[in-house]
C-alpha cells in the first residue's frame, strides 16, 4: 500500500507563500494553507513515500536555512512530519496546480489545464513531478524572462545545466531556438524531462542528457543555470567554456545576497562582461556576455 508524508511548515506570516513556491518546484503538486495567525502561517503538502521525500525535505531544510541569512527571524520556522495511508492525493493537488502567466507571451500550465491562448502567446505544458521547475517559482520565472529577451534572434542555440523537469528547455524551443541541450544528474528528472518535452512537441529540437556539463564537448550561443550559489560558483570555468564567443551566460538560483560576490567571482575571470542583474521575491538573476 502507497504511504504518504504529510509535511507541515512554520514560517514567519508573510512567507508562506515562498515556501508553496518553493516545495511546488520540488515536486508537490498542491500546497494546502492550514491557517496561521498574524505572526505565523503554516503551508502544509504531501509526498509519496519512495525514498525520493527525503531529498525533498533536505532541501526544504536547505532552503530555509538559506533564507535566514537575509531574513534572521526564519531561524524559528520548522518543519513537522507524519505519515498517512494511502489516499488519491494526486487527484486531489490537480486542484492546486493552475496555469501561471510568466510574461505577457509565456504560460505555463498542468496538462490537465485548458486555457485559451492569444495568438502570440506560447503555452508550456509541464507534468509536475520529483524535479526542478515548474514555473511558479521567483528564479525559474527568472530565467524565462530572460531567455525570452535572449532569444529574440531566432535560430540560437542552449544548453540548459540542471534541467529539471525540462522547462527552460522547453521554452527555448518554443521561443526559436535550433537546438536545445538539457543536462541533468538525477535520472527522475531526466525522465520527466524527455516525457515534457515530448509533450509540447520539441522532442525534434530538445536533447536532454544524463550527466555533467564536462561530457558536453561543444559550445552554444546561450548557457543558462538554474542550480545554486555554491555549484554556480564552483562551475564558472565550465559554464563560461561551453559559451560561444559574444554569447549569453545566464544564472539563476541565487539569493539577492549572494549576487554582488557571484558577480565578481564571474568577472574576475576576465573572459565575460556584466550584461544585468533581474530580481524578483528575495532572488537574483545574473547575465553576462562572453568577452
């Protein structure tokens, strides 16, 4: 019988929605609001337990311990579990995940959504699961924003580091690119990967790929990173070598804090200029251009 974990956080009132955010993008596919008070709201969702729950609460738990180094009154949020038997929570979270409006072209929404599109608009169909990135969060928003104005020129090429569950691959494509690479090292997501990007129909242009950035041995006009601080930083030679002279490098995944010292580790390669910084819910977005 299929058991369920139940988690419940404690945030500071005027967080909550952060956190919904956030566990969304780690693969729960509803987020329940239990109430709360003025100094204190509780989100709750659900996880399968399959062994996949607890990278989910570990970087739950990362994340809120990230949080408190721009926000200190995080350090008394917590986190409460308990497991249930088996209920159809998965019919029941499609109630949760609605069709999110990231630009004035750009819609991503759950296959079970119907909308209707304007002529120009782009629709994203996204089948929520155990990886990264289902559009709802400040730094995958961040990054179509991005690529949008990057890929006015049609005819470009990506390469997509951490491609979750595939959708800035998803959406170069749909915005012209002619060829996407999307690169993973969790098989999960490299599988919900494939499957979305068959869905929207660029199976034809989209690669997605188990493994590091150093088995990709060819560069491209736009690299975009949606990870962290930390594999962002680590990785800088990497993401900069795998970039076409006068492309884009393009980095999300960084709290607002951490962006003026990403920025100079960058520079002080002296092989890329600053081209912006974009900045949405506590996070930052980082573009530059290969020298």
């Amino acid at each position: 019988m299929t058991r369920w974990l139940a988690v419940t956080i404690f945030v500071p009132a005027g967080f909550g929605e952060a956190v919904s955010n956030f566990l969304i993008e780690q693969g729960a596919t509803g987020i329940e609001e239990v109430g709360g008070d003025s100094k204190e709201e509780r989100v709750r969702t659900y996880l399968e337990e399959d062994g996949r729950e607890r990278r989910v609460l570990r970087n739950l738990r990362r994340y809120l311990k990230s949080l408190e180094k721009i926000e200190p009154e995080l350090s008394h949020s917590r986190v409460e579990t308990t497991s249930l038997a088996d209920q159809d929570w998965g019919e029941k979270w499609k109630t949760f995940f609605k069709p999110v409006q990231v630009t004035s072209r750009l819609i991503v929404k759950p296959p079970w959504s119907r909308i209707r599109l304007r002529k120009d608009q782009i629709a994203i169909e996204i089948n929520p699961a155990m990886a990264f990135g289902t559009g709802t969060h400040a730094t995958t928003k961040l990054c179509l924003k991005v690529l949008e104005r990057s890929l006015r020129r049609k005819g470009l090429s990506v390469l997509d580091v951490g491609t979750g569950s595939g959708i800035l691959s998803i959406a170069a494509a749909k915005l012209g690119a002619r060829e996407v690479w999307g690169i993973d090292i969790d098989r999960l997501a490299v599988e919900n990967a494939r499957e979305n990007a068959e869905r929207n129909g660029v199976s034809d242009i989209v690669k997605i790929s188990k493994g590091s950035i150093g088995r990709v041995e060819k560069r491209f006009d736009v690299v975009i990173a949606n990870i962290d601080q930390k594999n962002l930083r680590r990785m800088r030679w990497p993401l900069i070598r795998h970039l076409e002279d006068q492309g884009f490098l393009v980095l999300s995944g960084i709290l607002e804090g951490e962006a003026v010292p990403l920025r100079q580790s960058y520079l002080e390669t002296n092989h890329v200029r600053f081209a912006r910084v974009t900045q949405e819910e506590g996070w930052a977005c980082l573009t530059f251009q290969k020298k």
